[in-house]
C-alpha cells in the first residue's frame, strides 16, 4: 500500500455532489483541524498528512507510536486506511480541553474489493465484508475502532433526502461535536451508497456560516487603508462574477476553481484597473500584499458559494 490522498470533500451544490441528497444520508460534524491518515505498508505503520508521507518526531506519527491500538487494528485488518481530524487550534479555539492531541476518526476505507475481514467483539463472531466497497459505513467501522481504543467522530443525524435549509441548521446549530460553545466549522454529508454522474464516490460539506465570516476577515483587515479602498472600487460582484464564468466555461466545471479565481481577478485589478487608482487616489504609496489579500477577502465576499462558505 501507498500513500493515497483523502478525496477533496466538495461544496454541497457542486456538480460533483449532484444526487447527493438523494437517498439515507450520514451528516457529521466538520472538525477544525489537520487531515491525517495512518496505514499499513509491508507489514509497517505509516503516517500522512493530506498531501505527504510524515514520520517521527512530528506530532502525529508520534501520537501513532505511542497507540498501539492503530497499529493493532491495521494488521488485523490488513488493506484498510484510517482517515482522521488531528486536532490542533486553527480558526475554531472553543473545543473543549480534552480534544487537543487527540485524532478522530472520519473514514475508513478498503484497498481491497474482495476482502472479508473476519473478528470477534464483544465475544461474538463477526465478519467485515468489503464487497466491492471502498468506504466503510459508520455503524461497520466504529464498533470495531472503539475496540481498539480509537476515537472517531459520531454523526449529528443520519436523514432521509435532507433539504438545504435542514443542512444549512444543522451546520449553523447542531455541529456541537466536542464544543465548549456555540456550533463548529459546519457539517459534512455522506451516502455510502453514492456515486456520481463521473463514477466517484464524493462527500459535500456545509460551512457554518459563522466560520465562514472567520475565514474571509480572519487576516485582520485595517480600516481605512488605501489597499482596502482600491479594492472596494473595483473587485465588484459584476467583476469576480464575470471572471467566475469565464473560468466555468473554460473548465466546463465549477469545482475546484478557486485558487484560480483568486488569481485571475487579482491579476485584473493590477493590470486593468491600477493606472485609473493612481490618478484618483493621487499617487498613492500601495502594498501589493495588503492589495492582494483584501482582493482575495473581496472575491471571497462576492461569491462564497465558490469556495464553500455561506454568509447568512
């Protein structure tokens, strides 16, 4: 087995996720904290982050070294990878104490179609059958996690075709998962059963709208400052949307676009509009940083569905 990179988890109303809804769905709280992954490869425990291979001394490999409940696991059930939210503080600082250092659990997937895991719990004989899947349902792999001693995150409700707004609350409300207060970065929807228009297995997420106001002002932006003034002029709405339906049309997909976007309108605002800024602000003294990251605030405002935020 190799590294392999957990799927990219889409925006709700993606072309990638369309027929989502459609069935007995799993809703989970949406962690704030670091993708990562542990797996077995010639008989050896090994540790990942979203995009690389890590080992000791970092954090996380050293959390899997010293539990050896994960290794247990991986080589009773040789083929399966454990995917995980390692919780270290990013934006959401209100979990309660005891969740820091630790990894939960959010998937389970098999390498191997035909594997059929057999094991006992709680004195009974049981049998794992992979049957052409790769992700494992919930209520399959979380008896079987808790009996080594490894955490995972519980949904919030499993829901027969949720509807939009019964999504956008429960993101808003019910994504209390290890909170002290309030409602976590938002909520994840899984159908085990799903497979979309393309063939892929694809998860959506729903982001809190709070958190989503975080994430857009979260670079502490100044008040008044000449960057900011320049960006409100001309990174408008009608701007970052045109922009928006170019790149759709070239790509044929709005998925996936938004470092792209960022960058196409960021690039207009300094090659179209910066000479009109330097006659009506009167030779203004610009930091081209400070310019770039309130035009990203800017194009993240106009169009949030983009990158997965909702501003209520």
């Amino acid at each position: 087995m190799t590294m392999i990179k957990y799927q990219h988890v889409d925006r709700i109303d993606s072309d990638n996720t369309d027929g989502l809804l459609d069935g007995t769905c799993h809703i989970y709280p949406k962690m704030d904290g670091s993708n990562m992954c542990a797996y077995l490869e010639d008989g050896k425990v090994c540790t990942m982050s979203r995009n690389r291979v890590i080992e000791v001394p970092e954090p996380f490999a050293r959390f899997v070294e010293g539990n050896p409940g994960i290794g247990e696991l991986l080589r009773a059930f040789p083929g399966l990878r454990l995917y995980g939210e390692w919780m270290v503080p990013h934006t959401i600082r209100s979990y309660v104490g005891e969740t820091w250092n630790r990894w939960f659990v959010f998937d389970v997937t098999a390498e191997d179609g035909d594997a059929a895991y057999a094991y006992e719990l709680d004195g009974e004989r049981r049998v794992l059958e992979v049957a052409g899947r790769t992700y494992i349902p919930y209520e399959e792999y979380e008896p079987i996690l808790r009996s080594y001693g490894i955490d995972s995150i519980p949904p919030i409700a499993i829901v027969e075709n949720p509807t939009m707004e019964v999504l956008g609350r429960m993101a808003d409300e019910d994504a209390t998962f290890m909170m002290a207060e309030g409602s976590g970065e938002g909520i994840v929807v899984k159908r085990y059963d799903f497979v979309n228009r393309y063939g892929r297995t694809e998860w959506a997420k729903v982001i809190n709208s709070e958190y989503s106001r975080k994430r857009i002002v979260r670079c502490n932006r100044g008040e008044g400052t000449i960057e900011r003034d320049i960006t409100d002029r001309y990174v408008t709405p009608d701007l970052v949307s045109k922009e928006c339906a170019k790149i759709v049309e070239a790509t044929g997909t709005d998925s996936g676009i938004q470092g792209r976007l960022l960058s196409t309108v960021y690039h207009c605002l300094v090659t179209e509009f910066m000479w009109d800024a330097v006659k009506r602000f009167g030779n203004p003294t610009v930091d081209f940083k400070a310019l770039r990251r309130e035009c990203d605030i800017a194009v993240k405002e106009a169009r949030p569905e983009i990158f997965g935020l909702r501003l209520v």
